[in-house]
C-alpha cells in the first residue's frame, strides 16, 4: 500500500516530514474496492491516527497568554493547540496502536462497544494518544469551533458539563490555550 501510494501521490513539497496526509483516504478507497481486505476496515482509523501523532511532532509550538488583569476574562479567546488532533473511533485503535507500542501480541483485542475518544497530542516534544470521555471530546470539539468564553459556557450549560472542573485541566495539559 505504502509504495502503492507514493507512485501514485508524490510530494508536492521538500520537506518529507509533511507527507502522508492522504495516505488514510488512500487505504480506505483500496479497503472498500478490494474484497481481500473487508475484515480491515479499522486500518483508516489506525492510520489517522497514525497521521495525527506525526502531525502533533511536527506542529508549531503555541504560547499560552497569560492573564494578567481578572476585568478582562471577557475578551479571553480559548483555541485548541496546534499540537492537538482528535478523533473518535469505532474500532480499538487505540488499544492495537498500545500493544503494538509495547510489542504485545493484538490477537486478544476485542471490538468496542462504544465509540472511543482519542485525544493526540504533544506532551514534552512527545506525541502521544489517550482516551478522553465523551464530555472532554465535546468541550474540546466546540472550542476548536468557538472563540469565545461566553459561548463556550453557553454550550457547556446546553451540555451539562462542569466547565469550572475540566478547563482548567484541559488548559494544564497544554490542549487549550489562551489568546
């Protein structure tokens, strides 16, 4: 697959450390158009992943404003870091990505019962996946959509989520970051 897709998808930059991106859509089209692999279908799931822990590595580096004046929280902008990729998925990935990672064998995983929320990210220049509850996910999926605190508290009201407990452990772990 891998030659398969650099013959059909050369570098359109210098710097290799930037290709791949398609490389996940590429294996889900050969999965669905090839009978031969239908029992892989979690392969996509793995190389984005895959894709996502090479991106955190290679991601610039954000700086956390401080603040400094308590007034002036309301024009306090959260993003997510650069560094910060996401994605849920129906298949255990994460838990393949883990044993493999510790040269375990994967014959004994089983398929989920519920979807997984991964977190990928870069803690001390080292990429990194964990798990995340559905409450996190979504607190960190609508601040990579919203700019504001107002509208995140709005949503986090919605939602009932504790925005008081997990923004401050989402910002100590570096994923959220203030402008």
């Amino acid at each position: 697959m891998a030659f398969d897709y650099v013959s059909k998808h050369p570098s359109k930059q210098a710097d290799l450390n930037f290709y791949g991106e398609d490389y996940p859509t590429f294996i889900s089209n050969i999965i669905k158009a090839t009978p031969t692999f239908s029992d892989l279908l979690y392969l996509y799931d793995l190389s984005k992943m895959e894709w996502y822990l090479h991106c955190a590595y290679y991601a610039k580096n954000d700086e956390n404003k401080l603040l400094i004046n308590m007034d002036d929280t309301l024009n306090l902008h959260l993003k997510t870091n650069s560094a910060l990729k996401m994605m849920d998925s129906y298949f255990p990935v994460y838990d393949i990505w883990k044993a493999h990672k510790a040269f375990e064998n994967t014959d004994r995983i089983n398929g989920l019962k519920q979807t997984d929320y991964l977190v990928i990210f870069r803690n001390n220049y080292k990429p990194d996946v964990i798990k995340v509850d559905v409450e996190n996910w979504l607190l960190l999926k609508e601040i990579e959509n919203t700019t504001g605190l107002n509208e995140l508290a709005d949503f986090s009201l919605k939602h009932n989520i504790k925005l008081a407990e997990r923004l401050p452990i989402l910002i100590k772990n570096s994923w959220v970051i203030m402008q």
